[in-house]
C-alpha cells in the first residue's frame, strides 16, 4: 500500500507568478495511459456494453448485493436526476464507466444499510449528540482543523475506507477492516493513476479522515457532481429541493457507524453543507458548526485547481475559464445562501475561524473552538497536535502551485463580488506572491 499516500491537505498560498508549466495541474488533457484506457471503454460504450440508465443501475445493484429492500425509494428521484444530467454531457467512456460503477456502488450500500438496520433495530435509538461540523469553502483550512479536533478521545472523524463502504463486511472486526480498507486502496490507486496531481493538492490516504458527502452519495443527494464537473442542471435542482430528508438518512447512516464503532461525538467535515445549512441544523438542532473563511480568491482559485482534475476525467480536456467561472459563482451562490440561514439561525451555535489566523497558530485556534462549544481539552492533547504538525505531507504548504489568473479570475472582480461576505467576516485579504 506504499503506492498510496496517506497525508492531509495543509494551507497553501496561491502563486501567480510562475509559468504555465510549474503550475501543479498543468496538463489539460488526459496523459497517453489514461486515454489509451478511455478508448478501451470508449469502443464499450458505441457496442452498447457501457451505458447510463436508472433501470440498468437499480438491476445491477440489487444483483450485485444479493438484496432487494433499498428503503424509502425518495432517492430514485434524484438518481434519475443525475442520470439525465449525466446524459446530456459529453462524457468519455471512461467517464462514463466511473458514474455508474459509482451509481451502482450507492445503491449497493443502501442494500446494505436497510439489511444491516433490519438485523440490529437498536440503531434508531443511538443518539448523535452535538455533532461538530467544519464547514466553510474548500481550501480554507477544513482539513487541518477536521485532523486536529479529531485527536481528542471520544472525537470522531470518518476514515476514507469507512466513508466508501459505510456497512460492516464481516462480524470479524478486524477481517471487516482489511476488507474494507482493500477495497478502498483500489479505489485509490484508480484515482491517482487518473489524476496523480492530486497528492499535491489533497492527499488522500485509505486511513485519512475525509469530507463526508459520500453518505449524501448513498442518497444521490451530493452537490459534489456540480461542483467538480458542472453539472448545472443538477445542481440548480437538488438547491431548489428539501433536503431534509437527505440529511435524515445521512444521521441514520451516522447512527450506524456509531453502533458498530461507539464514539461520544462525531466531528465531521464537508465544504458541501455550507449550501445546506438550515437542513442541517434542522435535523441536527444542537450541532457544533466551525465555519472558516479565507480569500475568496483564494479559495475560489485553488479549488479551481483541485475541481479541475474532476473535469479531466469526466470530459478528458479542462477549460480553465470555464472552471473558474463556474466555481467563483457556486462559491457566491453558496456563501449568500449560508448568511442568510445564519441571520435566522442566530450566532451561538458558530464559531469563525479565519484561514490566515488557523495558519499562524492552529493549537491556539484548537483551544479557542474546544473552550467555545465546551468540548473537552484532556491532557496531552497539545503535544498530539504538535507531533501531526510535525509530520511532513506530499500536499504540504507550497507543494499546490496556482494562480487566480490561470483559471480566468480578475482578483479585484472576485473581491468586489464576495465583498459583503469579505466585510461580514473581516476576511484577511492574501497577497499573491
């Protein structure tokens, strides 16, 4: 498994003044190896082998699992939403070949989940007490606070490997863990043979805590699939719908993790509920939100970068401005949406935290957000912190090259843009150098 990293993201400043060459996403279409493979699945596709249809998923799913009863069917709606939009895109048969295995594997744990809950009832009752969630745009430091709180005891994190298969595989705990964690590592090695750009931007490792929009998956209820390939369509409608239910099912999914690995609180991290947060705090009213913030610039550039590896998959070439475009409004969209909750929701529940400030002292910031929502600060947890800081990444600070520029972005525009969310937050405003 050395072939797969197992780091975190760290902040990085955004740099615009290299070439074109050094930038860390450079190459804007897929390399000899990876479109030599989308021809393989390409020449499926036209034989009528690889296609995209709700009918064929659902089929193939319940095939696959052995199981019949996915529960409440609310989310064939969406499926078929996505299906649709991913059928209006000129997607590569690699591409095409990715979304519905994907498709297939949610569907698959929603097998799973209702057989798993039909053999252990008690799950309903297990309580998910004042969830910490860490929100806020992408590249704004989630990452590191998320690895952070995570080292108290009794806090919580979810692990990439558990994330990809939610539902235990074997009573065996330990066999469970090495199947599950197999599975994922090949999933890993796909994804960086697709995009090996990605360690230096967000490594990701079969044992990292990571972002949970993959239980929103198992919903087909994930922004993600408009944020990272531009699938506006989709995108517009799952904002415009209640998401209520989703995050119903997504605490039953934490109910479930918790029954077969029993934690006091959960800390979780997702950029994602930052669109959704009346229906998060409508089914998590005593919720712990950390919202940190960045330049927009920032933030809006460097995600660009990492979105960008997404779009080369699913189109095999990047528009840059298109990207940046397209992210810059979302980001806009998303931010507005969140302020107006938070006016409603009112400021208790919140804790701000400010990238440039998480960066000069992040104990300092620990210790500040654990003495704001009471969480408990045991001994030793300093010096844990310290040693994690400690560890060298492959996605450590300066390692992602990128600019504002490169993806289209006037930065004086995207300023005056975000300028009531950079004045309501007293956001420090970063120098490119």
């Amino acid at each position: 498994m050395s072939d797969v990293p197992d780091s975190i993201d760290g902040p990085e400043v955004p740099v615009a003044r290299r070439p074109r060459r050094q930038f860390t996403v450079s190459n804007r279409r897929y390399r000899p190896a990876v479109r030599a493979l989308d021809g393989l699945l390409s020449a499926g596709r036209r034989l009528g082998l690889l296609k995209l249809s709700v009918e064929d998923i659902l089929g193939a799913a319940r095939r696959g699992a052995g199981l019949q009863d996915w529960g409440d069917d609310a989310f064939v709606e969406r499926l078929t939403q996505l299906v649709d939009s991913a059928n209006r895109r000129p997607l590569t048969g690699l591409a095409t070949f990715a979304a519905r295995a994907s498709f297939i594997k949610a569907v698959q744990n929603r097998l799973q989940i209702e057989a798993y809950a039909r053999r252990h009832p008690e799950i309903a009752d297990i309580p998910v007490q004042r969830p910490v969630f860490i929100l806020g745009f992408p590249r704004t430091g989630t990452t590191l606070l998320q690895n952070l709180l995570s080292l108290t005891p009794g806090h919580r994190s979810l692990r990439f490997w558990e994330l990809t298969a939610p539902v235990p595989r074997s009573e065996d705990g330990a066999k469970d863990r090495r199947k599950r964690m197999a599975d994922a590592a090949m999933i890993l090695r796909l994804a960086y043979f697709i995009a090996p750009e990605q360690s230096e931007i967000h490594a990701i490792g079969v044992n990292t805590a990571e972002e949970c929009w993959p239980l929103f998956f198992n919903d087909f209820a994930v922004l993600n699939y408009d944020l990272t390939a531009g699938f506006t369509d989709f995108g517009d409608w799952l904002m415009a719908s209640d998401m209520t239910g989703p995050y119903q099912y997504y605490r039953r999914q934490l109910q479930l993790m918790a029954h077969w690995q029993p934690t006091e609180q959960f800390l979780l991290k997702c950029p994602e509920h930052l669109w959704f947060l009346k229906a998060l705090t409508t089914v998590f009213p005593d919720a712990c939100i950390v919202w940190t913030h960045r330049d927009p610039v920032a933030s809006v550039a460097s995600y660009s970068s990492l979105a960008s590896l997404n779009y080369r998959m699913v189109y095999g070439r990047i528009d840059p401005e298109v990207i940046g475009a397209h992210t810059r409004q979302r980001f806009h969209l998303g931010v507005q949406r969140a302020m107006e909750a938070r006016a409603l929701l009112g400021e208790d529940r919140f804790f701000d935290v400010g990238f440039v400030d998480l960066v000069r002292d992040p104990l300092s910031m620990v210790r500040r957000i654990r003495a704001h929502f009471d969480l408990p600060q045991p001994p030793g947890s300093q010096e844990a912190m310290a040693a994690f800081l400690a560890n060298k990444r492959s996605d450590a600070r300066g390692s992602h090259v990128y600019s504002a520029e490169q993806w289209g972005l006037d930065p004086a525009a995207v300023r005056a843009e975000f300028d009531d969310y950079i004045q309501r937050f007293d956001i420090h405003l970063e120098t490119p150098r």
